[in-house]
C-alpha cells in the first residue's frame, strides 16, 4: 500500500498561521522540523502576538456567530482515517456510540455524524464519561450486545474509571474507545498535552479484558475486531480501545481506502461443559436428599429462566436467586430467594450458576472487630460451580469475591450447558421427587402473602414507606412488558417480594462493584435499548446515587427515551449512616451526632425542579402516600407517550 499522506492539524483554534504546517509523525530528528520550530518560535507575527492583551477588551462571540477559522481542507482524493474507523465499527452493529465531546477524537465524532449520517452508531450526547460508560453498560443488558463510550484522554477516561469498574465486576461488554494524542511531537501545548498518555490504558489495566492502541491506521482494523470479539466472548467485559488522533485526522487517498481492511466478526460458538461433567454434575444432583440452586448473574437472553424453571422442576430443587440478573420467576414456588438461610443449611448439593460471590452465599460473616467466617453448610455438603467467572479475575481488586472451594468448578457458560444438563438429569433420575415438591412450595406458599402484609405497616405513613412505592409502582405496570432497571437492595427488595417477575428483561441486576452513580445512567441505557420492544422502563434510585449523575435525565430528554425516573428521596446515604452509627455504638458515644456528613439536607434538594430545568415532565416532592399512586399515573402517562418522567417520593431509609 502507498504510504499515506499526513497533514498537520492546524492550530487555528490558537492562533498559529499556516508557518506551522508541519506533517504529521514526519519526525526527521530534528533534520527538518527543528529548523521550523526556531523559525516560528522567532517570527514577528509571534512577537506582536505576545504583546497582545490576554483578555479581549470586548466579549468574543466569534465562535458563537462566525465559521471556523480556516483549515487546510483535504486535498483531492483524499479522505480522513476516522472515516475508515466508522466503516469499521459498523461492522460490529453498534447502534449507539454515548460521549462527552472532545478534542482528541473531534475527527472521530465529525465522521461519525456526516461521513456516517449519524447512524450506526449514532451519537447519544453524554454529560459525563462516567455516565456514557453506565449507558453502555445498561444497555448491554437488554441489548445482549454491546455500546460504544468514547472518553477524552486520560481525564475522560479517569472520569470514566469507576463505570468501566463496575462493568467489570458486572461481567458486562462495554466497548470503550479513547482519543489521544500519543506522540509529543505533535501535541499541541497546554490542555491537549495535558489530556495526552504515553500509555492511557494503565489506568484501567486491571479492570478490563483486553486494552491496546494502534499506531497506524492499517492496524486499527485487527485492534477493534479483536477488542469487540474479547468483550463478547467468554466472561463478557469491558475493553478500551485507545485511539490516536493523528490516525484519525491521517490523510488518506481514496484509492488506497478499499486496501484498508474492514473485519469479518465471526459468530460466537458458546463454550459448553464436556459431556463427562455434565453427567457427573446430574448424577450428584438426582442422587442428593436436598438439593439446591443458586443463581446469579444466569439470565442474560429470553431462554435464560425458562431453562433455569426446567431444571428446578425437573429436581423439584428449589433456588436462591442472588438478583446479579433477573434468573427465576419471583413468585414460582420453588423460588426460595426470601428463607435462603435454611434451604442453604439444609443442602447436601448445591450447584451455583454464574456465581460472583458463592463464598457470601455459603459462608457468614458479621461486622465485629474480629471477623471469621461461619459456614452456613454441613461438611459433607458438595458444592459445584458451573459458570464463566473465574475466567474473568485478575489479581488486584476483589471485584470476583473471596475465592470458594468447589468439589467440581467448571469454567463454561451455564446458560449453554444447562439443555444438556436437563436432558442428563431426567435421564438418570428415577423418580419424579414429587414428595419433596409438596414439601418446598409449603415452605413457600405464604411467603408473598407474607410480604403484602409487612408492606402494610406504615401503609399511610410520612415520610413515604418504600413497601408502599414498591406495590403503588406494581400496581400501574403489572399488565405491561417492563423492566425494573435500577438495584433494589435498598428499598429492602420490595419489588422482587411484591412483583411477579417472569421473564429476563423484568430486571436488570446489580451493578457488579456497587459504585455509587450506576443506576440513573445505567437506567436510561436499558430504556434506550427497551425503544425497539416498545417495552417500559422504570427506576427506583436512591437520591446519593441520582446527585451522582443528575444530568442522565437531561440525555433522556434530549435523546427522547422514554422512563419513569422515581427518586427514592430519604434524604441521606442511609447505608453510611448505619455505618457511622455502628461505629458510634462500639465506641460508646450514642448514634445522635451519625447524621454529620452523611445526610442530604438544610437545604433539602428538589428533584423535581432540578428536571424541569431540564425539559423533563416531573413531580414532587410528593410527601404524603395517598398522592403517590395518582402520581405516578400522570407520570407513566407521559413515559407512554415517549418521554423521559421524573417523580421525587420522600421515602423511610429503606
């Protein structure tokens, strides 16, 4: 291939004339550049320029109501490297790209939205990197396919870092592209240089799958092929795909584009346990007294739970639902998730699929000075792990959890095994375990009643109960596809002890690290993707997390996506304040001073104006429980018709 022609970026935006039009990577030590460098450095335009005052006498709207300066335009027959990155990148069918703008991929996003008509990916105007990447990672969970993030540089992607964390820890793709402007050369001084990396990546080493950065545009190609084939394969992440400006501003003949390589992604084969473990797993499953199923982040497609009510059904085995992903109907009767305690003690067999955190799940462990765990199982219990997890752990952040003994740890996809483990199951079983069925679903046949009736304690209570929010919301959306796409540990799990769930898209799961600012923007991703279901989208964020990333609603908005937004408004960051009051009490000092530095309050904040600064539909503070059902049906009114809505509950603590 001709090498391609390279030309400087003019640095109208400074003030630099065409004196400076030094090729790009034409380094020449010193030969040639060198001499321009002192020839600039002396000129008399430079000289009067230094004389000039820093602060124009009148304000410069120059940028506002004229063009840009004039820059050297491509020669004929030339076309841009960013334009052969968008080729590219839709070649993985990425739908949506989500970005805080920014100079170190100005090219990148100018060919996105002319030479790519803004159109796969489209352009989805992010007000924080952090946010961009929570889209993404949203998004993938209803997708089942990843979204593109692009951060500025090294403080985009710091910004960005504890997203990236957080789908990490999640086992969510995530493909995160970063501008930069690699060599020093041709760095412009100030921010630009600033913003620039020797090597960007190291940030996030630890907490990505793969990450690189290709210094010439031949190269790109293989890179983002390579990138998007590591975040989907396997234990699915996130990957960081550094990319040069200067390979994007390259000049490039047209003539040479078709010699420039757009990848082939090739289709997936799932990786699936042998045949000889799987017969193995079964013979342990069908042969046990009590055996019992734990499940976390399975259900990622629409076969997902049905397969998981199969192989429960087929063992009358009940499961334990860690809520990572939406994996067993809520309200089946073998769903054990709320008397998890006994059913873990009374196993002989468990088998965990997708585990994070098995180890919490077996073992105990209280907040005392002195901390040891407590196993919940008997000794001879067996424990098997089938999943991809352990292929997804690196070395220095506890992301994946204290390490947990198996009697049999396989390291393939459960979702694809479980076909073969059903089949194998009901061909070794020998009886139809009816009786220990009957038994189960009397453990649990009041466990919802149960829960309505703790809902109703404080049914009328001020400020607001979160079991009250919980069966309000339910009672509006239990017709309809939804999904509950926010965390709910902590509005005490009402929606998964109130709602019927049925179905993988019904909830999105955790956030994977628990990094505060995941839900709002993480929210708005799984609504962006729900758009092409027609499906409803709702969030119960708590107000610490939503001050995170209040400018998700603003996307919302100006994206049209379509979500009810509830504020589960305690005014606090309830969990700290247990913390601080914890500590309180072992250090004998009384809880009364635990509000300091932990509450969100004098002033209190108003959810509701601070989204209708923004062009969103809102409501509330709503303070009193009769006006929270009526509320939220004006709300969801608003959503139907294609529009992001925003209601703010004053809510109990939990």
């Amino acid at each position: 291939m001709t090498p391609c022609k390279r030309r400087h970026r003019e640095e109208t935006m400074t003030g630099s004339s065409k004196q400076s039009e030094i090729k790009r990577r034409q380094f020449l030590a010193g030969a040639a550049a060198a001499p321009a460098v002192a020839a600039i450095s002396l000129s008399p335009n430079s000289a009067r320029a230094a004389q000039t005052p820093s602060v124009p006498g009148t304000p410069n709207t120059v940028g506002d109501t004229h063009p840009p300066g004039a820059a050297a335009p491509l020669a004929e027959g030339y076309v841009c490297g960013s334009d052969h990155m968008v080729d590219v990148l839709r070649a993985f069918d990425l739908d949506y790209i989500a970005s805080n703008p920014a100079s170190t991929f100005r090219s990148l996003q100018e060919s996105i939205i002319n030479y790519g008509g803004n159109s796969k990916p489209e352009f989805l105007t992010s007000l924080h990197e952090d946010s961009a990447v929570h889209y993404a990672h949203g998004y993938a969970k209803i997708a089942g396919k990843p979204m593109a993030a692009l951060v500025h540089g090294n403080v985009g992607l710091q910004h960005a870092s504890m997203a990236i964390y957080n789908a990490f820890a999640d086992q969510v793709p995530v493909y995160v592209i970063a501008g930069n402007v690699a060599s020093e050369w041709t760095r412009r001084p100030g921010a630009e240089t600033a913003h620039s990396s020797t090597d960007q990546a190291q940030m996030v080493r630890d907490y990505v799958k793969w990450d690189e950065q290709p210094y010439a545009l031949r190269d790109f190609s293989n890179s983002a092929a390579r990138f998007y084939e590591a975040a989907i394969t396997q234990a699915p992440g996130p990957v960081l795909l550094v990319c040069d400006a200067d390979i994007q501003e390259e000049e490039v003949h047209a003539e040479h584009m078709a010699q420039l390589q757009v990848p082939k992604i090739s289709r997936r084969a799932k990786v699936v346990a042998d045949s000889a473990a799987v017969q193995e797993i079964a013979s342990l499953l069908v042969n046990a007294e009590n055996p019992v199923i734990m499940a976390d982040r399975f259900g990622n497609t629409m076969e997902s739970v049905p397969l998981l009510v199969e192989l429960a059904e087929a063992l009358q085995a009940p499961v334990i639902d860690s809520r990572g992903r939406m994996n067993f109907p809520t309200q089946h009767p073998l769903n054990h998730s709320e008397i998890d305690g006994p059913t873990t003690r009374s196993a002989d067999v468990i088998l965990g699929l997708e585990m994070r955190n098995l180890f919490g799940m077996i073992y105990g462990m209280a907040d005392l000075p002195v901390r040891n765990p407590v196993s919940r199982i008997r000794p001879d219990t067996k424990v098997i792990k089938l999943g991809t997890t352990t292929l997804a752990q690196k070395s220095n952040y506890g992301a994946h959890q204290r390490y947990m003994a198996a009697d049999i740890d396989i390291a393939a996809e459960a979702e694809a095994t479980l076909p073969y483990l059903i089949e194998e199951v009901r061909r070794q079983a020998s009886n139809s375990f009816e009786a220990r069925g009957q038994r189960l679903r009397q453990a649990s046949s009041s466990l919802v009643e149960d829960a309505r009736r703790e809902a109703a304690n404080g049914w009328n209570a001020s400020p607001i109960s979160t079991g009250r929010l919980a069966a309000e919301l339910w009672n509006q959306i239990k017709d309809e596809e939804f999904t509950l796409a926010t965390e709910c540990q902590f509005q005490s799990y009402w929606t998964h002890r109130l709602w019927a769930m049925n179905h993988y898209y019904n909830y999105i799961g955790q956030s994977g690290a628990s990094g505060v600012g995941y839900n709002s923007p993480a929210a708005v991703g799984a609504a962006l993707a729900n758009k092409a279901h027609g499906r409803l989208t709702v969030g119960i964020v708590g107000d610490g997390d939503y001050m995170m990333q209040p400018g998700v609603i603003w996307t919302a908005a100006h994206h049209q996506i379509p979500i009810l937004m509830i504020v589960h408004n305690n005014r606090g960051y309830h969990q700290e304040v247990m913390h601080v009051q914890r500590m309180a009490n072992r250090h004998n000092r009384g809880i009364d001073r635990a509000h300091i530095g932990t509450t969100i309050k004098e002033p209190n904040i108003d959810y509701a104006a601070m989204a209708k600064g923004m062009g969103v539909y809102a409501e509330g503070p709503v303070t009193a429980a009769n006006e929270v059902g009526p509320a939220i049906r004006r709300a969801l009114a608003v959503v139907r018709n294609g529009e992001p809505a925003l209601i703010d509950v004053v809510s109990q603590p939990r």
